[in-house]
C-alpha cells in the first residue's frame, strides 16, 4: 500500500507534512498546469477549461488526490465537474488555504461546508495554488477568472 500521511494546516500560517512532488509535473514553459477528470464533460467545465488556456492537464483520480496535486506542486489548479460531493472537499480545502491557495465554485462563491448544507458541488469547484497568476498565461487571479465565468454564464451552459 501507498504511504499514508497525516497533513494538518493553520489558515494562512501553513500546512505540515504535505508530500513533495511526483516528479509527474508536465514539462512546459508557460502557462498553469491544470487538473481535471476526463469524465468532466459538462459544458460548463468545457468553457471553462478554453478560457483558462491551460499549458498541460493531468488527470488523477478522485477529489483529494486532485487538490493534493496542487499542494505538491504537480499542478496549479483545478476544475471540477458539477456533482463533486461537499465532504470530498472539506478537508483538502482546509490544508490548500493554509497553504494560501484559493476554492471557490466557478462563479467565486465560498463553498460551505456546514450542517444542512446541499452535498453536491452543483455549481463545480476550482482550486489555485497561491502562485497561480503567476502561471496563468494572462496573469488572472482566482477571482478574475470566476468573474470571467460568471461574466460569460457558463452555468447556464449545464
């Protein structure tokens, strides 16, 4: 079996005991490398994914090991399709922004992760690392891109 971890973080201060990277990170000279599940076909994710212009995407499975490619470095988002669930997320949102990345659903909304919330993501999630605008090709933030989107409607495109 695959080592197991015990990742803890404080908001903002920093995150324990992440792993460091694969050595799986795509070599390119430019632009962020994205994470995205390849049966994210929405047409959200799809509009989505133009506007970022990522240089490489990486595909591994399930939603921790996703978020964990953006805290070891092997990547520097992520998007998610619309039906994630909200517990798969809580957890690996705690260490990302004690590491000062960002999540949010496409439209920049705080995800709440709190009793009689809903348990489905429906409205996707994306995740930067905190040195993402310095990877995008145009230099956006996490912020300006959800605008984009919200801008463009993309959830009207389910």
């Amino acid at each position: 079996p695959p080592p197991a971890y015990v990742m803890y973080g404080i908001a903002h201060v920093g995150a324990k005991n992440i792993p460091g990277p694969t050595g799986q990170r795509p070599s390119v000279s430019g632009g962020a490398v994205l994470v995205a599940s390849p049966s994210g076909k929405e047409a959200a994710l799809t509009i989505a994914k133009s506007t970022l212009l990522p240089a490489a995407i990486i595909t591994p499975g399930g939603v921790g090991n996703k978020i964990l490619s953006v805290l070891r470095g092997d990547a520097d988002c992520v998007l998610m399709h619309l039906s994630t669930s909200l517990w798969d997320t809580c957890a690996p949102e705690a260490l990302l922004r004690a590491q000062g990345g960002e999540m949010s659903t496409l439209l920049g909304e705080p995800i709440i992760h709190s009793a009689g919330a809903r348990i489905l993501n429906v409205n996707g999630v994306f995740v930067t690392s905190k040195d993402f605008s310095s990877m995008d090709t145009k230099r956006r933030s996490h912020t300006q891109l959800c605008d984009e989107w919200k801008a463009a409607s993309i959830l009207g495109a389910r």
